[in-house]
C-alpha cells in the first residue's frame, strides 16, 4: 500500500477512536500527559500540544535508560531517527534518511548543547564529545529547520545539561563485557541566587572488535546566577578527552568467517590495526548566556562560545591532523503582545559563527606520521537572520511561521602540496545565500487533541569534510543540498486508557541530492551532486500506562511502541553511466519499529525490556547488496531503595543483543571493495551501581 493512502488510513482510524471515547468522558476532566510537555520547538516554548511541527521530547529517563555508556537507546526510541555505532563512539545520526552523504559523524542536522551551537560552522557535529552524563533532555526536530536554526535537512537535537533542584553528591560504576569500565561523578550546590553543578565521566572498553578500543573522559561545570529579578547568567565549560578505534568495513565473507576482525589489509593498504586507525581527538568549550527581560513584552536571550580542539586520526589510507578554533553566538529578541484578541509572539534573531582551522594530511607510515600530502589553513564563516511569529489564534487555532536568511562562505588556502597535478593557492567557495520559509498551523480540538499541518523549505551545504576532502580534491562546483517538505500529524491521548499517540505523515522532496562517490585517486569518499530524490514517511509513537497503582506490588507498567514506515526512492539519478532512477535510497530501512516495556515495583524492583526491528537496507545505490534485517532485544533490571536517609542506591544489570543476533549497527555505504559491514557485539552483559546522597 502506498504511503499517502496509508498514511490516510491510519490517521482516520486514530481520530474516529479517539472521538468514540471523548464522547463518553467530560472534556474537563482531561488530563493529557502530552499536555505537560512544554518544547523549545521553533523558540514558541509551549505545549508540544500546541506546537505545529513533528518534534519530540526524549525524557532523562529514556536517554541513559538502558546503558549509560551509550546514546543508541534513548534517540532510537524516537520515530523517524536512527542513530548508528560503527564502533563504540563512532555516531551517525539519520534523521529522516540523512545520514546518505556521511560515511562517518554526523551531517546534515543541526545540534545545540545549552542554547550553543555544537554543530560547526561546517556543517559537521562531534556528538561523540558528549557523554549521557552531559544530557537531562534531548528535543527532537525531524524535518526540515532552516527558518529557525539555518542548514540541515534532517532536523535538529537540542541537549541540555543535567541539573536538579537539590545540593547533592552521586558517583556510578559500570563494568561489562569486552573491558567495559565507566566510572561518573557529580555534584551540585544551590545557593541563595543560584547553583554550580559538576559531571564527570571516564568510559573505556576494549570493544568486540580488534581495533574498537574506546577511552573518553568528559568535565563539565555548568552555573546559574540570578543578577536580579531580569536577568539570569549562566554558564557552560566542557573538556572532553576521546580517543576511539576504527575497525573499518568488512566484505561478507570477511564478515561470515570471523566478524571481530578488523579490516586487513594488503600490499596497497594499511590495515585498520597496524595502521592504528582510530580518532583521538582533545576539545574545550566555553559558553555563556544571558536571559534578559527588557521590558514587560521585550526580552532578549543570548548564548556566545568558543572552542579549541586537536584532532588526529591516523587512518588506513593517510594521517590526518587538524587544529581546531572556532566561536560565535546566537541571540533572539522577544516581543510578546496582543493583536486585538489574539496572543502573538514575534521572534527576531541572528545566529554567526566563524572557524581557523590548520589542516595537514600525511602519509600513514605503519600508525605514525609520514610524509607530507597538503597542508591548508581553511577559514569558515557561517550566519544567518530569522524572524518567527508564533500566534495563538480564535478557535483554539496555532499559527506559526518563520523565515530565514542563510549564508555560508570557505576560504582554503593550500600552503603545501605533494600531490600529483595539485597546486598551491586559495580557493573560495561562497554558497548562494537561502532564504528559507515556513509556515504550520494546528487547531486543538481538545486538551487531549491537536492536528497540525506544516510547509518547509530546507537547505544543506556540503560539510568541510565534502568540500575537502582526505584525497586533496576541493570540490568547488558543490552545490547545497534543497529541498521542500509538506507534512500533516495528530497527536493526543485517551486519558482513561493512560494512553497517548503521536503521528506524523510527510512528503519530502529534495534536489541536487550530494551523494557519495569513490575518488580515482585512491579509495576515499568523494562527493557529488545529483539528481534528486522523493521522500514518503509515516512515523509514530505510542505510550500506554499499563498500571498505575500505589496501593499494589507492581506500581507502574508502561509499554511504548514507535514505528517508521520511509519509502525514499531516487529520481533522475545517473552515476558512471548507470541510471539508478526509482532505486531505494541508499541506507534507509523501509520498516523500523522499536517498543519497550517498563516496570517499577513498591519495594524497589525495576525492569525494562527493548524491542528493535530494523528492516533490510540497501547498501549501495544499484540496490544491488542490503544488509539481513534484525530483531535486536535489550533487557535491564535493578533494585532501587533509599536505605538510610538522604542516600538512594541503585543496583542493575542488563543484557545486550539477548538473542544473540549477528547484524551490523553502522553499515558502510557504497563502500570500495564491496567492505560494506561493520558488524556489532553479540550478546554481552553490563552492570553496575549508582549512588546518591541529598544534603
């Protein structure tokens, strides 16, 4: 069944159920769970109930709820989003299918920690410097954002930090298999016009797979201070120390025969261990900022950073080594008023951003530096203006609709070359600037109902690691990704059955499609515009509150449920010759579902069990390889009690992989050699203890 007529079906048979039971309740008595969510969204900061846009919130408990080692649980959890682990702390993030053009990190979504722009001004984002000590919330944007925070096709993730209301002190430990140790700590002080809190983290594995070692320590000392009854400051330091394996793709048979090898090698390529393929990479951020209430319908909030970071990553075919500065900042004006009868907010903002980095790539002489390919100095700078009105409008009715301006310009400068037919000099690449619009409205029928429908323009510009790439070739005739969404959705809950619903149907269609292409150099990614492609999503959550009884054994039950359905083709595509029009597109599984049972007992027992289902996956973009779908399962249970006062302890265990499935968590797409597989743990074990003490 096409997606449209499914996607009709579906939101008919929620909306008809939903009417039967609202007619036999009194409206009054209603109380949605989704009506407490208050979003960020697209700086409107209401009910997500009355936010038009398929956004989501991820609850501090769902984000470390299986293993705090790891982001994978708690963002999977999230239709529409797949979150990949080459190897431990090797990220890629797909929103909506946009991980295509990112054989490594994260593109083509937008991230902020705190109100700062962690993305780089590139385009590029190290997710992996974070730690699940460093998150309490994570929203989810899918879909297209510009209006609001400029490039990214996919969406975007807002992070905050942890923080609670109390002076406390915790430590953990976690031990598991394949040398899994992790060891956290924090504490937090309130005093009379603020509070200071401190996390910290040290994890290392030796992991499955030769070559997946993994060690990260992370610092953070974050700060609010209430300079009067206006204004509020507050502060963000983070140190993150990483240093991870990369075991490289393994062709099938290599993958049937003995799936913990690293990628060999042979006599034209280092292998991933005697070459050390690995990234180890040091970064310090510092932000701040300042929340300001102008006058009694004026404010103002302002977030200004900077960060310094090495980063070295010996890899199979070169050795690179980057020093990294950059800064900015990002401030929005609110004027909040009436238009006769009708609440307005209007949103005026600009966010800048500027990176220096010394670039050198080098031979890999067997794990150390070699010789010499290019050494660049590359310049970035990155802005954009918006303005956003949000109006709550007669009839229960919610308008929005934002507009940006974007621009984004590179200057490299190769100061040495060893490469053949290369030359030195400056090279410019100035994007054409994009306006980017959008518009969604959303009537609330009830406390426990909403429909929203929404229209957006997105862009995104090839990353730093597109235009220049570790062959040496600078890809001037680049062009940004463009594309237009349209999308309907419903969302709310059947209060006497504790159960609630969120649904998203979307059609996106996106031209000059930046796919991946083999360099004739040498086996290294290259990147290329092409074609374009038709996007069809359905996407929906569920939670039902199975129990909820003080009085009993079993206090809570809780089941969540969310499913994908993505059917991405291409259009208009030709690479070498061949036409690959009306293909799937590379990397995206058809049919996703994750659901997951929690329970909490009155004497301090708890238990969770994960279900994933990832459908088959073409891997390259003939269609011609897909990866074997999987049933992943995932069980966790522990006892927690306050056994003297002010101390709370937290005893788990869990499982990962219980059935023992062979799958690969980040396969490698249209890879050279056909190394397509990237193959995960097989079932392993984890556990560990927390402590709390509240003074």
């Amino acid at each position: 069944m096409h997606i449209k007529s499914s996607a009709v079906i579906l939101l008919t048979f929620v909306l008809t159920f939903s009417g039967h039971l609202y007619a036999r309740q009194d409206i009054d008595t209603l109380k949605a769970d989704l009506g407490d969510v208050v979003v960020v969204g697209y700086e409107g900061n209401r009910s997500v109930m009355e936010t038009p846009g398929a956004i989501t919130n991820v609850k501090p408990e769902q984000i470390g709820g299986f293993d705090e080692g790891s982001l994978l649980y708690g963002l999977n959890s999230v239709p529409g989003v797949r979150i990949e682990q080459r190897a431990p702390g090797s990220y890629r993030v797909a929103i909506r299918g946009s991980s295509l053009r990112a054989p490594f990190g994260v593109r083509n979504v937008k991230v902020y920690w705190n109100g700062i722009p962690f993305t780089e001004p590139s385009g590029s984002t190290f997710l992996n410097l974070l730690d699940v000590i460093n998150m309490q919330e994570v929203e989810v944007i899918r879909g297209p954002a510009g209006s609001i925070y400029g490039a990214g096709n996919g969406g975007a993730l807002l992070l905050e930090s942890r923080q609670s209301n109390q002076n406390e002190v915790g430590a953990g430990l976690m031990l598991g298999s394949y040398g899994l140790q992790r060891y956290s700590a924090y504490a937090q002080n309130q005093f009379e016009t603020g509070s200071l809190r401190f996390n910290y983290s040290n994890q290392h594995a030796d992991g499955y797979r030769d070559q997946t070692f993994f060690n990260r320590q992370t610092a953070e000392l974050s700060g609010r201070f209430q300079l009067n009854d206006k204004q509020i400051i507050k502060t963000s330091f983070l140190y993150s120390d990483l240093n991870y394996g990369i075991p490289g793709g393994l062709t099938l048979e290599q993958y049937q025969n003995d799936p913990s090898q690293a990628r060999p090698g042979n006599p034209f390529v280092l292998g991933s261990v005697e070459s050390n393929a690995s990234i180890d990479q040091q970064s310090f951020l510092a932000g701040f900022s300042h929340d300001v209430q102008i006058t009694d319908n004026i404010s103002n909030l302002t977030n200004v950073y900077g960060t310094f970071s090495a980063f070295e990553n010996p890899f199979n075919l070169d050795y690179k080594k980057d020093s990294r500065k950059s800064g900015g900042g990002r401030t929005r004006f609110y004027f909040d008023t009436d238009i006769g009868e009708v609440r307005t907010r209007f949103t005026v903002g600009g966010e800048f951003q500027a990176a220096n980095y010394a670039a050198r790539n080098f031979e890999n002489d067997t794990s150390k530096v070699g010789a010499l390919n290019f050494d660049d100095e590359i310049k970035i700078q990155s802005s954009l203006l918006f303005f956003n009105t949000e109006m709550d409008l007669p009839a229960d009715f919610y308008l929005t609709a934002g507009l940006s301006y974007n621009r984004l310009e590179y200057s490299l400068n190769r100061l040495v070359t060893n490469l053949s037919g290369d030359t030195t000099g400056v090279a410019r690449k100035t994007f054409e600037p994009e306006i980017i619009p959008r518009i969604g409205l959303l009537k609330k029928f009830s406390p426990a109902l909403s429909l929203h429908g929404s229209i957006s323009y997105g862009f995104s510009p090839p990353t730093i690691e597109e235009f220049r790439t570790n062959e040496g070739s600078i890809a001037l005739d680049l062009e940004a990704e463009q594309g237009t969404n349209f999308e309907v959705g419903a969302r709310g809950s059947i209060v006497s059955a504790r159960f609630t619903y969120d649904i998203t149907a979307f059609y996106f269609k996106l031209e000059e499609t930046i796919v991946q292409q083999q360099s004739n150099r040498n086996s290294t990614v290259i990147f290329r515009n092409a074609g374009a492609t038709d996007q069809y999503g359905l996407e929906l959550a569920t939670n039902w509150g199975l129990i909820r009884n003080t009085a009993g054994f079993v206090q809570q039950l809780d089941w969540s449920l969310s499913y994908t359905y993505h059917d991405f083709e291409f259009v208009n595509y030709v690479k070498d010759g061949n036409d690959y029009s009306g293909n799937k597109l590379t990397g995206v599984a058809p049919h996703t579902i994750v659901s997951s049972i929690t329970a909490g007992t009155e004497a301090g027992f708890y238990g969770n069990v994960s279900y994933n289902f990832t459908d088959e996956i073409p891997l390259n973009d003939a269609n011609s390889v897909y990866s074997n779908p999987y049933h992943l399962v995932q069980t966790k249970m522990g006892f927690k009690k306050e056994f003297i006062e002010n101390w709370a302890f937290d005893f788990f265990v869990g499982i990962d992989n219980l059935l023992d499935e062979k799958y690969s968590l980040g396969n490698d797409l249209n890879a050279f050699g056909e190394r397509y597989y990237q193959p995960a743990a097989p079932r392993n074990w984890f556990g560990g203890m927390k402590v709390n003490y509240e003074f």
